[in-house]
C-alpha cells in the first residue's frame, strides 16, 4: 500500500516580490513591518523552510493586495522537500 503525505502551501516569491515593489517595500523587514509579522517570519517563509500561514496569506491580500491565488501554490511534501534537497 503506498502512503501519500498531505500537500503543503509553498508562497510565490516572485508573485510577492512584485507586489512589494508595486509599494515600494525593498527589504524583508519592510516586508515584516507591512504584513505585521517578524522579520523571522518573513525569512523563513520567503526562504521557503516554512509554509505561509492564513494570517501571513490573508496579510499579504489585505497590505499588498496579493491574491491568495497569486501569492501560494499547493505542492506535495514530497516536491518541496526535493526542491529544498537540490
């Protein structure tokens, strides 16, 4: 029997970078300040170790007006986990 592991959200970076320049955000921590999340958070989510949270999503839609179609994708765990491995 295989086993299939759950899909996760993975954020659009390019879809993010281009709405951050459309206002002028230049920076992660320009990034952090608009959405109200720590910069930590940004990194990681951004860098792709960590998957985008509705609040980080819904932050994204409401400050950068990025839709959440725009801003994640779904991929299998086991994509993402290549993608990072290569």
């Amino acid at each position: 029997m295989q086993t299939t592991s759950a899909p996760i959200l993975r954020l659009r970076v390019d879809a993010v970078r281009g709405a951050m320049s459309a206002r002028g955000i230049t920076s992660n921590e320009g990034l952090a300040t608009a959405l109200g999340v720590s910069l930590a958070t940004v990194k990681r989510v951004m860098g792709g170790q960590q998957p985008p949270s509705s609040v980080f999503l819904a932050a994204l839609k409401l400050r950068l007006g990025l839709d959440f179609n725009l801003a994640a994708e779904a991929v299998e765990t086991s994509a993402l986990r290549d993608a990072l491995s290569a």
